[in-house]
C-alpha cells in the first residue's frame, strides 16, 4: 500500500494506526502495519484513551502488529472490535460454529484426560466446560464477542478450563501454568479468563493471579525490596503503597523495569489493586523472613530450609493467594534469585532431595543443641571442656562425657519452675514458632537460663527421674539379698515400702504397686550382671549399682523389635521367661549414653551437624566402637529364678515372728494364750496360723519358728530357729533404715 492518504467509497479521509507495546492504537503515517478506522466513528477517542486490557489487544496472538507487512494479515491477527467492523470484514473472521464447537470440545477432553483428578472432577470440568463454550459461542453469535478462523483450539480449551477449575468447588489444584503445559500452550490463561470470561464466572477463592512474564518484575521488585528493608524495621504494607504509588507515578523504581512492565503493573493496579496490595505487603514480609532466617541459621552454622520458613509464613496468612505447596515453589524462587545477588547474606539451603524432612529437622535441632550449649550461662560448659556433663567430670568418667555423644547430652531443670521442656525436639519446636524474631536463639537461652536448666547426660539425667530406685538402692542393691529365698525378699520388700515416709501412708494396692518395682529392678539387676557383670560392657564405666535404671535394652535390629523389654519386669515372669523372651529379641543391656550411640545410625547427618571434623571423627569411632563391643544376650543356661516364689506368705507372718523375738528377749513363755494376748488377738487365731497349713507353707514356717507341740493340759511354744533371728534383725535393720532416711 502506497505511503499517501486514503479515501473510503464516500470520499471521507481515512486515519491510519498501528498497535503500540502497550496494546493501545496510535496514529502512524499510512504504509506500514496499520488497523483501518474510519475517523469518524464516535468511539473513536475512547478507544485512544482505553488502556492495555480495554484496547483488547488480544493475548491469544503474542505477536506484535509490526510483524506483518499489508492490511490483510492485520486485519487477520488483529482482533477488532465488532462494533468497529464493516460487514465484509465481519464476514472475513466468522467461523463455522458447529465444527468450532466440535473442535474445541475435543481439546477440552484430551487436556481434560491429562489432568491428575478423580473421575468425578472429570466429569464436572466437561459438563462445565461445554456451558461455558455454549455461552461463549452465542456471545460472537450476538457479536459480543469475535472468533477467529484461526483461533488456537488448545489455547481456548486451555482457558475454559482453566474458568471451570477456578470458578467451581472441589476442583482439582492446578495452576493455569500447569493447564498451559499439559496443553503444550504458552498462553497467559489468567489473562484470558480476566477479559472474556471473569465477569461470568467468577472465581470461588478471589485473588492475585500473575500474568505471564510477572516472575521477572517480581524478582526486580524483589531486589528493590531487598535493599529497603536489609537495615531497616519498615512496616509492610506501607512498602507496599509505597511501590504501588511509586508505579502510578512512574517514579522511584528500579532501572531494570521496562515500559511494557510498567504497563503491566498499570493494569494489575487498575484491574486488582487491593489483591495486588495484599500481594506485595507478602512479598515484603517474605523477604523480612528470609533475611532474619538467614541472620539466625549463619549463627547455628546451618543450611535454610526453605519449605519450613515457607511453611510458617503460610500459617500465618502470608501467602500469595496461593496453596501451601504453590507458595512454597514462590518463595524458592524468591529465595534463590536474591541468594544469586547477595550470595554473602543468605546461606545456602538444604535441599530437600538430598535430606528428607525428618532428617533436615535433625540437623537443625543438632545445630541449636550444639548453638544452647555454647552459649548457656556464658558458655560455661565450653569453658571446663568440650560441652561435658558436669557430673561425669565429678565422677572421672571419659567416655560418657562430652559433646561427641550430642544425642546423649541434655537439658535438665534444676529447679522446681518448669514451664518447659527443653528436649532438642522442643528447642525445635520453640526455634520454628518464634523463627520472626531475630533474637530468638537469645530469647531461648534466657528463657532456659530463667528455669535454671543445667547440661546433664542422659545417664545421670534418667538417674535424677528414678524417684523409687533413689529412694530403695540401698534395699535393690545389698549384696547379700539374693542368698535369701523369695519369700524372704518380698518380705524385706513391703518393709522398706511400709516404713519409709513418703510411702507408709499410701493404699496398699499402691504400696503392692511399688513393692512389685522393686522386685523387677532386682530382676533386671540379676539379668544384667549374669550376662554382662556389673558394668555397661560397651562403655566400661557406667555400673549397675548407681546406675541401674539408666540401663535399657537395646536391640540389634530395632525394626524387628517386637517388645518393650521394660515392660516385661511388670507381667511377674520369672527371670529364665524374661531371659528367653531378651534372646529372641536379639538385643543386650547397655548404659543410656551408649544406648544413643548404637541406635544413631545417620551419621551422614552428624558431619553436617557438628561445627568440626574433630567432634565428627570422635563420634564416628565412639559409634565404631560401641558397635564392635556391643554383645546380645545369647547364653542363659546359667540363669536361675531368685524371685520366684514357691509360696505366698503374707505380712502376717511378719507380725508373728516379731512378736516372737520381743517375748523372747523379754524372757516370756510363747504360747498360743501369751501371744494372742500380746498382740491382743485370740488364742485360736494363733493357734490356726501355725497348725493345719499345707506341707509347703508348714515346712516354710518351720525354718524362721520352732514349734513344740503340747500335750495337755501343757500349751504349745513358740521359738525362733537361727534363720528366725537373722530374719527377724533384717527387718529391724530396713525397718529402722527407712523409718528415719
């Protein structure tokens, strides 16, 4: 076409235009790519002022009108208002409705199929979508709206469904990226829905889409953030009107935003200010968390996960309107683009392939263990030694000692004020709840310092928790105990429990409760000192004398564990039961500390975990060693039942054989009548209790009282046998123990 003015039919001058970056008409001289506009048509200013989304430049064609050289491929790419057209080009862009339908209805089921959903969601998205297409092709039948010949099937497939999934409940959860990859398209679809189908179907959760191309604004806007807030404590949503004024006025912004971005935002603003407004106040807090994280994590020398930040970002309403996984990928992206620009500020991340949630939580509660006990009391416990246990330095131990062995090593009150537990796992817990503020490793060991906590091994730790062991060690461990029958032990047993203060007082059944504790620690002392002596036998220091009850069961394999093995000392199984129950189980008893050594098995974790390789390689040959040491029970043929009881004799008996050797050493005659009398029963009682009692129990008696029947008119005496005496001073001896401990 000739580079001159041009006339229509009637004379009248034509105006020529082409179509500017922003989608808005221009006027150009005529000759080059150019929309044919009558320039008396009354729309015509309006159609100069309407903006990038009301000019409907259509997103469908991503090329510019400057790619095509005569009026006819405009007029073919270029969608024009119906109301602007003249019937010979309105007639140029009709289609064939029925094979339109046909053709797209068919593209809506192939991306349908690919889409992951349950059938009924299927079923909806075609149901759905077939209204929305029926309504879309009476809307060009009416000329609201104009179809191409050559529209892109799979572009407006894409785009329908995309409007179903928004707009209807229980819908599957996929973006109109994802929608566009399955259909193998590029077309910004949320764009689409805004122009042709948003006002008709409106979105059941309402929020801010971003267009296609946003990422790079926003990581320009990111960087811009970045530098605003890096020093500084600025209110988020004051940032973000500050931005949004800033592109209105198309002032005080980053170099690196072009004119089509400002476009962009332009219309965001117009289109959806408040949503774009909640959008980047999220930008900006996101940003805030990840330099704070950053700050915290490089103390505690740990790599930043970023899901757990994202996480709890997300539970706190920060979101992007997104779901909890599409904000997660975000604020990757995020993470990662400012990471490349500042690589000094942020420390590198943990990838989540490489170490599975469970283990990153590990590293990180390592890393915060290691960080608490540094820096506790002024690093009080780096001072004497590397993180010991005080009380394994009192007591000269070496190898339960130290931070080599974190999983050993533990926080414990020292107080009676226990607002908290202070477990590496609540430490955890703690850390990720309060991760805004950048003082919360500081706050945390304030707070463990206002409970009075104290480092404590696992050992003595699970030692200041046997409240019945510390109470009865002494009864537990006298060394002559198992010479005694039975019957004998359980005796001197409900004395200990029946004399000592804080237990004399309790129900029976509960002092029958603690009684039958008492018999199984016995039980497990015997066990463990016949297979493996009195010493943990990985360790060599740790005895069962003071340390009984920091002695566990540790299995072999322990996914093939199938007991608990503390459990079976309450079920009154004799020691051989027990025993055979341990074999089967593969397993053996050792020391609490070295219990947590031979059950960590991720010491790919522990070199990432500690500050040095020195502790590392300390660990690692305390675990070797443990390893080769650690023995399961296999022989029992040497194993006996020394709790076993052949009889029941209960604390009557007890009564009886006291009141016997007080008579005695009082030079009185014990008869039935003398011994009613003193201990103000009938003669008969007494009489029944030791005459007419099963072989078994009678023989029983016969080794503690001398029985002398009589012959009448002469009454039976009572006498003590040589074990009746040494019985008898035994109880006298724990009795008078515990009535004053």
């Amino acid at each position: 076409m000739a580079n001159n003015n041009i006339f229509d039919s009637d004379g009248e001058e034509t105006v020529c235009y082409d179509i500017g970056p922003s989608g808005r008409p221009r006027k150009i001289h005529c000759g080059g790519p150019f929309i044919k506009v009558n320039a008396k048509i009354p729309q015509l200013d309006k159609i100069l002022r309407m903006s990038e989304t009301d000019a409907e430049n259509e997103e469908l064609i991503k090329d510019d009108a400057e790619k095509y050289q005569n009026k006819e491929e405009v007029e073919e790419h270029i969608k024009i208002p119906s109301s602007l057209m003249v019937n010979s080009e309105m007639d140029s862009l009709i289609v064939n409705f029925p094979n339109f339908r046909a053709s797209v209805m068919t593209e809506i089921k192939k991306i349908t199929n690919l889409i992951e959903c349950t059938d009924n969601q299927k079923k909806l998205i075609l149901m759905k979508s077939e209204e929305i297409l029926d309504r879309h092709i009476l809307g060009a039948k009416k000329g609201e709206v104009t179809i191409r010949k050559n529209i892109n099937l799979k572009a407006i497939a894409s785009a329908i469904i995309y409007t179903v999934i928004i707009s209807n409940e229980d819908m599957p959860e996929i973006g109109s990226t994802q929608i566009s990859n399955i259909a193998g398209i590029s077309n910004d679809l949320s764009r689409t829905y805004n122009r042709y189908f948003r006002h008709l179907y409106p979105r059941i959760k309402e929020g801010f889409h971003e267009p296609s191309g946003f990422v790079r604004i926003r990581n320009i806007i990111s960087q811009y953030i970045f530098d605003l807030i890096k020093d500084k404590e600025i209110d988020s949503l004051k940032i973000a009107i500050f931005i949004i004024d800033n592109i209105l006025k198309s002032e005080n912004l980053p170099n690196q935003l072009k004119q089509e971005d400002l476009n962009m935002l332009h219309e965001l603003i117009t289109l959806d200010r408040e949503n774009l407004l909640k959008y980047l106040t999220d930008l900006v807090e996101v940003i805030r968390q990840l330099i704070i994280s950053s700050k915290v994590y490089k103390k505690i020398e740990a790599y930043m996960e970023i899901k757990g930040i994202a996480d709890f970002l997300w539970e706190k309403g920060i979101n992007f309107f997104k779901s909890q996984k599409g904000f997660y990928r975000i604020v990757l992206q995020i993470f990662d683009f400012l990471k490349e620009q500042y690589p000094d500020t942020f420390p590198s991340k943990m990838y989540s392939k490489d170490f599975p949630t469970q283990d990153y939580k590990k590293i990180v509660s390592g890393k915060l263990k290691i960080y608490m006990v540094k820096n506790i009391y002024n690093g009080i416990y780096f001072k004497n030694g590397n993180g010991k246990c005080p009380d394994c330095i009192r007591e000269g131990f070496i190898i339960n000692t130290d931070i080599s062995r974190l999983e050993a090593i533990e926080l414990h009150h020292f107080s009676d004020v226990k607002e908290l537990d202070f477990s590496a796992k609540k430490i955890y817990d703690i850390f990720t709840k309060n991760q805004s503020d950048p003082h919360v490793l500081e706050k945390i060991i304030a707070l463990m310092e206002s409970e009075n906590v104290r480092l404590i091994c696992r050992n003595h730790h699970q030692l200041l928790h046997a409240k019945n062991y510390n109470t009865f060690q002494y009864f537990i461990n006298w060394e002559k105990l198992l010479s005694f029958p039975a019957e004998i032990i359980f005796i001197l047993a409900k004395t200990c429990v029946n004399n000592y203060r804080e237990t004399k007082a309790l129900s029976k059944k509960h002092k029958e409760q603690i009684v039958l504790r008492l018999i199984g620690e016995i039980k497990k002392k015997y066990i463990i000192e016949l297979i493996y002596g009195p010493y943990c036998h990985t360790c060599g220091e740790i005895n069962t004398i003071k340390f009984l009850p920091s002695f566990a069961f540790a299995h072999l394999n322990s996914e093939m564990k199938t007991i608990n093995a503390s459990r079976l000392y309450d079920k009154g199984l004799t020691c051989i039961e027990i025993l055979r129950i341990l074999k089967k189980e593969r397993g053996a008893y050792i020391c609490a500390n070295c219990h947590t050594v031979f059950d960590y098995k991720d010491f790919n974790l522990f070199k990432i975990i500690y500050d040095n390789n020195v502790d590392y390689k300390t660990a690692l040959n305390d675990y070797k060693r443990v390893q080769e040491k650690f023995t399961i029970i296999q022989n029992i043929v040497n194993a006996k039942n020394p709790l076993d009881k052949s009889i029941n004799i209960s604390e009557v008996f007890e009564w009886y054989i006291i009141a016997i050797y007080k008579m005695l050493e009082a030079n009185y005659d014990v008869t039935p009548k003398t011994l009613g009398d003193y201990m103000n029963i009938h003669p008969n009682t007494v009489h029944e209790f030791f005459k007419d009692k099963e072989i078994r129990t009678r023989d029983f008696l016969e080794q503690y009282v001398q029985i002398i029947d009589g012959i009448p008119p002469h009454p039976t005496h009572y006498y003590l046998t040589d074990k009746g005496y040494e019985l008898v001073k035994l109880i006298i001896h724990f009795r008078d123990y515990y009535s004053i401990l």
